[in-house]
C-alpha cells in the first residue's frame, strides 16, 4: 500500500529545493493532508515568479521542520512520487464516488457512474486529442524559435536537421582524434552565444583544459604559445577578449559526475537548455549489470528517457570501434551496444579523410603540417528528416570544425 506520509513528505521536500517546480501544477492544495498550507504557499510564490525558500513557505511547521523534508528528498524519483500521489488522490476520489448514492432507472444510474468516474482519472492522463495537438502546435514553434537559438553552427548540418530539437538524445560519433570534443565545445559555444544554458559533463578533460580550449576557439592564438605561456601583446588581448566571452556564459562544467543517476540529479537541480556528456563510454550505471553492453543499453534508455523527462536535448559523444576499417564509419561501428543507435535520435559520425579518398570525392586535401585535416561530417541518422553528409575542414589549433565546398 502506497504511503501517503512519506508521498507528501518527498514532494514538499522536492519543491522545498526550488526544484522541478512544473510538477506543482498537477496538485491542489486539498489534495494534501499534512501539507495543505505549505504546499498552498509554494503554489503561490510560484504565480508571483519568485523562488520558493523555506522561510516563505513554512505554513503551519517550523522552518528546521521543513529542512529536514528538503535535506531527504529526491528530486531524480519526482516522476514515482507524483504518480504515486496521483493514484492516491484517485484512490479518494473513487472511494467517494463508489459510495455516493445515484438516482434514476438503471440505464441513469450507470450512465452516473461513468459520468462520475471520469473525475476520478488524474487530470494529466485525461488530455484529449485537442489537448495533445495544441501540444504539437508547441512543438512546430518550439522548431522555429529553435532556428536562432538551439543550432549546431554547421549551415548544412543546421538546414538539414532544423536544428537541436527538445526531447532528443542525439549522438556525436567518432574513432580517436577525430575532434568529437571539439566538436561539442563548438555547439556547447554556438548554444551558449544564443543566452542559452549548457551543463557541460566531462568525463575525460578538467575544467582548466575545456575552458582553455573554449578560449582558443574564441580567439586567434597559437596552440602551442597557449601550451606554454610565451603569449604575445596580441594574444593575450584575444585571451582577455575571449575569457569576458566566456564569463558572460550561462555554463557548467560538471567533472565531478560518475553515474547515470548523478547526471540525473545535477540536471534536475539546475534545469539547463542542452547537456552534453563527453563521454558515453565512460559513466556507468547503479547495479549488477551481465556485462558492459547491457550497462550501456541501460544508460542509453535512461539518457532518453531524461531528455523526454526533462524535455531537453542531450548529446552523448561515442566511440567507434578501434577495429573498424579506414573507410566511412556506419552505425554498426558504434561502440560496445547497438541500444545507441536505437535509443538516439539523431547519430552524427565525424570521419577524417585520407588523402586517397580526398582525391577519389574530388575534395581538398588539408595536410595535418599545416593544422588542418579533411573531414566529413556524416549525419548517419536522423529520425525526423533527411541524412546526408557535409565536406569540413577540423582546424586542430582552435578547435572549430568549418564547414567547406569541394
């Protein structure tokens, strides 16, 4: 049996962190016991746009009483709490109606019930086909604000997939040193540019190494002066110029994260624009797993099942398998589960090119002397619209991937 005590107690606990407040309109305060006045309060801070804090909500309890409710919360279980409250609340209702006396002939008296226990469904589930297409017509406007904002900053990459969309779980894919970070410190730039908020989680650089590659993405410096500090007057005013770029940013770097559930915790606490993990390969999941390909199908559910949840786009940066051949990589070189593939959204593959096969596409051949290389970007799946390729250059020294005629 569902304990309403301790429903109660995890979502005031919940909102007492000024976290995943959207819940809140699902509930009345009549539809909470002990909480009536608090949650009453919360309520109404939440019409007046101001931050719920336990001094302002306390209601009938002591402020140390409702810290306690925040400190043992769990926002990453908000999504169990709130259907276990709502079957509580239908729980009532039903025992209500079930008891209420009914008039009529039998034919009345049945048509009642019915009518009757439709009050009962929770009002999130009762959404009929106009509701959900005045949520698509959300969505179609959600993809024209997206054409400013949310952009990958590769043109044909951009006309292509119309952008970074909501709920996606998109997947950047590459062998070694194909530039797969660069890559997402080049879109985590382009979204921040737009006002956005990007949680950036790495797994494999320190917060100094991204920001410094952050940096010279920014400005004209030499990669190599950078590395050592032997800066000119010129690069040090493009140092400065870009750090008060970067101060302005809406960004958070996250190296700290280890588990699917911690990621889960941190969006929810902060409730970002775009997340992106570098890497995949290297967060793992709570519990015994037979082995790593099953662990990965299970983050990978739970990486879609956060960006519907949380209704954002994450993007996930993989591997492709070392063993693989030098030719164009497909989705069956991903890396350790085919789950990426079927859980994604969206699979974007980055390729360099050799010389041979410069010349055998009629493309521009970029020697690795001159800081360059030949690049294809593949867009190996796209859910929602078209695949194809872009012919770029990645310009290693900056960490910026052009896009480039043949």
């Amino acid at each position: 049996m569902v304990d309403y005590t301790e429903i109660e107690k995890q979502l005031i606990g919940i909102w007492l962190q000024n976290t995943m407040l959207q819940y809140v309109e699902l509930f009345k305060p009549d539809d909470f016991f002990l909480f009536k006045g608090t949650f009453s309060k919360i309520q109404a801070t939440i019409k007046e746009n101001k931050e719920v804090t336990i001094p302002t909500v306390s209601g009938e309890y002591k402020t140390s009483e409702l810290a306690k409710l925040s400190i043992a919360a769990f926002p990453n279980q908000i999504e169990t709490f709130v259907a276990s409250m709502q079957e509580i609340i239908a729980g009532r209702k039903f025992d209500k109606k079930i008891k209420q006396e009914y008039s009529g002939t039998p034919y009345e008296k049945a048509s009642q019930v019915i009518e009757s226990m439709r009050e009962v469904v929770p009002s999130e589930q009762k959404k009929n086909i106009n509701g959900q297409l005045l949520d698509l017509m959300d969505v179609i406007d959600d993809r024209k604000k997206a054409d400013k904002s949310m952009l990958y900053g590769i043109p044909k990459l951009d006309k292509k997939t119309n952008g970074i969309h909501k709920e996606n779980l998109i997947i950047v894919s590459g062998r070694p040193g194909t530039g797969k970070s660069a890559f997402a410190l080049q879109i985590a730039n382009h979204v921040l540019a737009n006002k956005k908020k990007v949680l950036f989680v790495s797994l494999e650089m320190g917060e100094t190494e991204l920001l410094e590659r952050l940096v010279m993405h920014l400005s004209d410096i030499d990669g190599g002066n950078m590395k050592t500090g032997d800066l000119t007057k010129y690069e040090w005013r493009e140092t400065s110029v870009a750090i008060d770029i970067i101060s302005k940013y809406d960004l958070i770097i996250n190296t700290r994260i280890r588990t699917i559930s911690q990621l889960r915790i941190e969006i929810a606490k902060i409730m970002p624009d775009l997340v992106i993990l570098d890497q995949l390969g290297l967060i793992r999941d709570e519990g015994k797993h037979p082995s790593r390909r099953e662990e990965i199908v299970n983050i990978t559910r739970k990486l879609k099942m956060m960006a519907m949840d949380f209704k954002l786009p994450i993007i996930a940066l993989a591997q492709i398998n070392r063993d693989a051949n030098e030719n164009l990589p497909t989705l069956a070189n991903l890396k350790e589960s085919g789950s990426i593939e079927e859980d994604s959204n969206v699979v974007i593959m980055l390729h360099t090119l050799s010389r041979e096969q410069c010349k055998k596409s009629n493309f521009t051949y970029f020697d690795e002397e001159s800081g360059k290389k030949s690049a294809l970007i593949i867009l190996g799946k796209h859910r929602n619209g078209e695949v194809g390729k872009v012919n770029a250059v990645y310009i290693g020294k900056k960490y910026k991937f052009m896009e480039v005629e043949k």
